[in-house]
C-alpha cells in the first residue's frame, strides 16, 4: 500500500475528524457498544477520540469461564472494527458525497485482518467474515439520508463542545437506537 492511499485516510481538517467522530459514535450505537464507551474527546490524538469503560480494557477474570472471555474479546475486537470501518465511511459518504475508495477499503481491510490474526487469533476467513458483516452494516447504514443528518448535527456538537460523555453521546445519537 503506497503512502498516497494512506495517507488519504488521515483527516484533511477538523470538520472531517469531527465527522469522523460522529462515525465512530454512529458505529457504537449500531453495534451494541454504547454500555463499552466512556466519552469522546476531538482534541485528543486520532487513535485516543473514543475512550472506552475501564472493562473493555481488562485482559481476562481468572473466574470467568474461557468461553464467556473469549466472546468479550470478540465483542471487543468487532466494535473497533467497526468504529474503525464507521470513521471512514461517514466521511466519505457524508463529507465526500461517495464510498471510501478501492484501496481505501483494502486497507481497511488488511488492518482488521492483521488485527483479528494478531490479537483474537482468528483464522483469516474469519476474520475476513468479521470485516465484511462490518463494513456492509457500516455501509448500509450511512446510505440512510437520516444517517447523514445525524452525522452532521453530531459533528457540529462535537466540533462545539469538544469532549462529551458517555450520557451526552447517547442522548445525542438517541433517534439512531429507534432506526
């Protein structure tokens, strides 16, 4: 992957961080992850915006059973993903007018992949199953006008208020829990 492609990915300014936000806000809500968020912060460094509940971040219990661990870490892995596939599209799609581009989403791709390999030790068809379901929930979702809508709005109260909590978050994205 050349660096033009890469760095097509970073945020041009603070409007598409903000947008990009709002699309990992977006995700977590559609993927069941708003009891796993703690805030969001625009002003902290691109990988730090969403900062996650102290549980998301804990290894393992000794007490409980491998199997209940192991969907946690699941859990855990899917809704990065698809906070990670909900940054790029939402901009795109809303900022840009059009779906993240060939290579864009092979690159996507290929972190996720290496990502589920290296950490869940999931086989590469799993993953590439993981990456799929995501990104075509994640697409379909913001093809929705509403979608878009929230996404702006959500990126313009971001953009003012800077930091919101988790209660902030979801009051905010509250019309996307009834889509």
């Amino acid at each position: 992957m050349d660096s033009k492609h890469i760095d097509s990915l970073k945020y041009k300014d603070e409007a598409d961080k903000c947008l990009g936000a709002a699309g990992m806000a977006i995700a977590v809500v559609a993927m069941d992850g708003s009891d796993d968020i703690a805030s969001m912060d625009i002003d902290a460094a691109p990988d730090a915006m969403v900062e996650f509940m102290p549980d998301f971040y804990f290894e393992g219990n000794p007490r409980l059973m491998a199997s209940a661990s192991w969907r946690k870490l699941l859990h855990n892995f899917n809704l990065t993903a698809g906070l990670l596939i909900g940054n790029v599209i939402c901009r795109r799609m809303v900022g840009g007018m059009q779906m993240p581009t060939d290579t864009e989403r092979q690159y996507l791709h290929d972190i996720v992949v290496q990502e589920g390999t290296e950490t869940c030790e999931l086989e590469e068809d799993e993953v590439e199953n993981l990456f799929t379901n995501s990104y075509d929930r994640m697409q379909r979702l913001f093809m929705r006008r509403s979608v878009h809508t929230m996404a702006s709005e959500f990126a313009s109260i971001i953009r003012q208020q800077r930091r919101l909590s988790r209660l902030e978050l979801l009051q905010n994205l509250q019309a996307l829990q009834m889509l």
